[in-house]
C-alpha cells in the first residue's frame, strides 16, 4: 500500500485494468470478488511483481550506453516475458503439481476458475516458481538456438485482413480457434496488463489499447453476441485470406482439437467454402498427458491436422466453375476409402484414428469442386455428403472384421456401437476384447454417492479422446445418447446391454415421475421382464426401440431372461423381424461383441431363433 501511494506514472502499480463481464467463457473467479486483474495476485505477489517490473525497466536505463539501445530493448524484452511467466506461477489460482511436487502454472488449462488452496511459489527460489528459473529458460532457448538465426515477421492485425500480397507463401500452417472451447483474447489480458509496464513504451503501437482487441476475434461466446453463424461466417474470411497469399503449388495445414462435432463440421464447412481442397488428414498427439486439463478429465489427446490445398487455376484465380456431378461423387467415394483403410491398417493406424485418417482423402473428392449437384440440379451441403462418408468409413471398417458387411441404413448409435467395438478388437486402444471394469481410485473424487466410494465404471470403456474421434468421425453426437454411453472423467463407456434394460423395458420418459416411495429391493433384469410380461393382455407390454439397435437389445434382453413367447410376439407380431436391417446388424454385432461376452452369447441366440421363426 505505500509503493502504491508513492507510485506515480501513466499506469497504475498494480493491474487495475477490468476482468471480462461475468459470464464470458472461461471465467468464473468474477463471482467471487474478484473485479480487476490486479485483484488475482494477494499482496505478497503483487509485491515481488511490481519490483520485478521496475527491475526491467530499469535494465534498459542502465544497459542502453554499453550495449546499444537494439541489445538492450532486445534483454528488456526477455526479461518481461520472464515477468509474465512469474506472473503465470505466481498468483493465487495456482494448483498443487502431484507428480512433480511443485505449483501449476495457471494456464496448465485455458479457463480462469476459482482455486480454494492455492500453491504459492518463492520467487527468489530455485525451483518451480523461481525467477532465476526462467531466466535460465530463455537461455537455454538462446544456447539450443547459437547463430542459426531467421528473422521472422509478425504482424497485429485480423487474419482476415493480411498485408502479405498474391501467392507470396509456399507453406500455410495455423492452429485457428477452437470454435466456443477458448476465450483466447480475455486470457490474453493477463498477460498484457503486465506487458504494457514492462516493455508498453518500447513497443507503443502494440500496447497502444489497455487490454487486447476482442471485436474481430474469431469465436463463439453468447455473452459477446457470437454464434455459430458469426464463427463460420469469420473463419471462411481468413481461410480465404489464407488462400489468397499462398501460392498455387502450395500446401497448407488446419490444426483442429475440439471435442464437439458442431465445431468440427463447422471448420470443414468454412474451409471448403474458403477454396481449400483437403487431401489429408491425420491425428497426431500433441498434448501433454501429465498436464492439468488431462488429469482425470474428458480432455484432447491428440489433434487432427487437415492437409489442403488451394482449389485455384495456375494464375491463382479461384475455380468456381466446376461442379460435380452428385453420382460420381457417391460412386468413388467407396472406392477411395476401400483404398485406404486396408493401407491404414497395415501400417498400424486402426479405431478412431483410421477413421480421421480417412476423412482427408473422402474429402477430397467433395472440395475438389467448387459445389456438387444433384440431377435435379440441387446443391449437395457438407453435411449431407459428411454422411455418405460416416457410412463408407463404417461399411469399410465391418468389412475388414468379417467378409460381406454392409452398414447401409445404421442409424448413429449402430454405427458408434459398431465403431467402438472394432476400435476395442484392434486395440487401437490399448484393451483387449473383455469388458473393462475401471479401479474406484481412477476416478473422479466428487463423483459417486455422498460419503461413498464412485461405482466403477462398466462395460467397454475406451479413453474419452479415442471415443471422441470416433463420435466425430461418424458425425455421432454423444450427448444424444446417455442410454448408450457413459462419459467418466478421461474414460467412456459404452454401456453393457444389461444396463440399457431399464431406458429398454421401463416406463415412458416422458410420464411424470411418483411421488417418492420407501426405497425398495432393486429388481433384476429377469424381475423386470417378468414383470412387464405379466402386466401384457394380447402383446407385447412394452413399445418397440426408436432404432434398430434398441430393438436388437431388447431381443438379446428377452432371450437371455427366457421369455420365448415375448421374444416371439416381439419379432413375428410386432413386425420387428421383418426388417433386414435389424438381422443385418444383429450379424454384425455378433462378429464385433468378445468372443466371451454375455452379450456375444445372447447375440448368436437371437440369431439362431430366426430360422425357427420363419424369418
């Protein structure tokens, strides 16, 4: 409080510049008080901060007459973005490290959530924390690096508005905003209010604002008034000022990470609009598995990087001529994806990957053009062609598990089931063929029953980023689907089809719930279904599934519990049986459930009735 009533200058000692409003995306320390950056660091902090920044600024005073004003602005530069990342490590929403027994930097994830016991570090240690310690980084930087120097150029300005002309480039490469996952520009801020007084008067023009520009900014936030439409809308024009600068030989590369299907279609969508043509795509691991946001959460493991190229004639002028034809398109969009994914399989990339590892050369054939048209003369969308190839990909992946499949006509969650399976058979996953029953102590703490041990997890479980990429792939979305999949932590289970039998068998969801009763005896499956098989007059007691798959399940259900007569009303009155698609998949889910499954056995039973049956 003194050096801040002694304190005199255009900016004030300690941050005063304000938090986003509460709300926006990624913050949540707002409802707690906390109004203006300066209000993250306790005293103690603010303290060693603020004398680090008189410490760098002076640097330049006493450095410029020796070493010149180029070398000195050049070390004061350095050491401010030392003082950031003492910023970073030295604040009270740090986190405790458990594996390396030290703090957490704070953006070990991008969000500003409340810590209630926070790690405090010793800046004038030598350990995490330490600013000797960064200091020795950038030094480390500087000695890897020795005289094998390029002078690169940056620019603050809109990617949608770049300075570079015509075909300049050779190669294309960006890692663009993950569409609402993000809130890149409020994040910015904490470190740019400690930037503006430590290096704000050597570089004005970029300190020129108090906190980071956030109109133009690519994302979708509601509190700013972004939405889907502003994000595609915003990312096509810097796609397409992507395109404009590179060359027409050129390559270019989209990293993409998010975990939403929305986001993922909706980067493609812009960047076939915005004149790529995508060639490739393949997933490779770029997070760290140790860090924070990766710890027993639904985290990324791995990001898929889109290979494109500009859909230009040699003079580099856009094609917006050609469009092709609908029945071509859907006549080698099999044979592309029967030429790659036994190429994939042979070089060891199965499951989830195989399937990202697919959608580049699919979708070529679509970007190529600049639109695609029916007979009719209606435009083919994105959307609806990304469907062809969720089934093409599936029809190709159950061909390789046994000869003559045929995924036409699955609805998604046959396709996520059949999918999931495959990804566990090949281990692409690190499982074997059995069920996975997780340990409680790999689970969430705050998850399970007041005062209790979590139930573990059951079923065939995949880690959340493989189960994510095979969602996406498939234009599957999860969350329509919590009868089927259960998301735990860094784990997703695909329900066993016991489970299911309640959301199969029981009362309508949309009945209102009793009023509560004495807690009862749980029944088992067979109680269930005896049950509901006594409560029946002519026929079947209970409605039959919305999708093939449910009502598959519900066969295997009543064949495990005995009910013959049910199974067959079920099947030969109710229609159920007619249905080729239903004996189709059920022929596929057989090959696909472990060999030593319930529901392997259960399956193989259904399948041996329908001949006795006259199906």
């Amino acid at each position: 409080e003194r050096r801040k009533a002694a304190h005199t200058g255009p900016l004030s000692l300690v941050p005063d510049e304000p938090l986003p409003p509460q709300g926006t995306l990624g913050f949540r320390v707002q409802l707690y008080g906390m109004e203006q950056w300066g209000d993250l660091f306790t005293p103690r902090q603010a303290l060693a901060l603020t004398t680090l920044v008189r410490l760098v600024q002076y640097s330049r005073l006493k450095t410029t007459d020796e070493l010149g004003c180029g070398f000195a602005g050049a070390a004061q530069t350095c050491l401010a973005l030392a003082v950031d990342k003492q910023a970073d490590l030295g604040n009270s929403l740090n986190r405790w490290e458990p594996v390396a027994e030290c703090p957490r930097q704070l953006f070990a994830r991008q969000a500003l959530p409340i810590t209630w016991d926070f790690a405090e570090s010793n800046p004038l240690g030598e350990s995490s924390g330490g600013f000797s310690v960064f200091i020795e980084g950038i030094f480390r930087a500087f000695r890897q690096l020795g005289n094998d120097w390029l002078i690169g150029r940056v620019e603050c300005l809109s990617a949608t508005n770049s300075v570079l002309s015509h075909d300049l480039v050779n190669v294309f490469f960006t890692d663009p905003p993950y569409y609402d996952a993000v809130p890149y520009a409020d994040l910015s801020d904490f470190f740019m209010v400690w930037l503006r007084r430590t290096v704000g008067d050597l570089y004005p023009e970029w300190f020129a604002s108090s906190l980071a520009p956030k109109e133009e900014e690519c994302i979708v936030d509601e509190v700013k008034g972004k939405d889907k439409a502003y994000f595609e809308t915003t990312m096509k024009q810097a796609l397409a000022e992507a395109r404009r600068v590179l060359a027409p030989d050129g390559v270019g590369v989209v990293v993409f990470a998010h975990k939403s299907t929305g986001g993922w279609e909706a980067l493609l969508q812009a960047m076939v609009e915005a004149g790529w043509t995508i060639t490739g795509s393949w997933p490779i691991d770029t997070e760290m598995g140790t860090r924070l946001r990766a710890r027993n959460s639904a985290a990324l493991a791995s990001s898929i990087h889109l290979v494109c190229r500009p859909r230009e004639n040699p003079d580099g002028s856009l094609r917006s001529d050609n469009i092709g034809d609908w029945r071509d398109v859907l006549q080698e969009l099999p044979v592309r994806i029967h030429e790659w994914m036994p190429r994939l399989a042979a070089e060891g990339v199965v499951g989830a990957d195989a399937i990202f590892a697919c959608l580049g050369p699919a979708l070529e054939i679509f970007s190529r053009y600049s639109g695609v048209e029916k007979a009719s003369g209606e435009q083919v969308t994105l959307k609806e062609y990304l469907e062809q190839v969720w089934a093409a990909v599936a029809r190709e992946a159950l061909a390789m598990i046994f000869e003559g499949a045929d995924a036409s006509g699955f609805e998604e969650d046959s396709r996520l089931t059949a999918m999931w399976l495959w990804t566990l058979s090949t281990g692409a996953n690190g499982n074997n063929l059995s069920k996975e029953v997780t340990s409680d102590e790999e689970e969430s703490e705050d998850q399970g029953e007041p005062g209790g041990r979590p139930k573990p997890l059951g079923g065939y479980v995949l880690e959340y980023d493989a189960a994510r990429k095979i969602a996406q792939g498939l234009g599957v979305h999860m969350e329509n689907l919590p009868s089927l999949v259960e998301i735990r932590g860094d784990k997703a289970c695909l329900l066993p089809v016991s489970e299911r039998a309640r959301f199969l068998f029981g009362q309508d969801k949309e009945q209102p719930s009793p009023k509560k009763k004495s807690k009862v005896k749980q029944q088992s499956l067979f109680d269930m279904l005896g049950e509901a098989e006594e409560k029946a007059t002519d026929k079947a007691s209970f409605k039959a599934g919305t999708t093939t798959l449910d009502r598959i399940h519900q066969c295997m259900l009543l064949f495990a519990a005995g009910r013959g007569e049910a199974l067959k009303r079920f099947l030969v009155e109710e229609g159920v049986g007619h249905d080729q698609r239903f004996w189709r998949l059920a022929q596929a889910l057989s090959a696909l459930y472990p060999s030593a499954s319930e529901e392997k056995r259960w399956v193989d039973g259904l399948l041996a009735r329908k001949k006795g049956l006259g199906l």
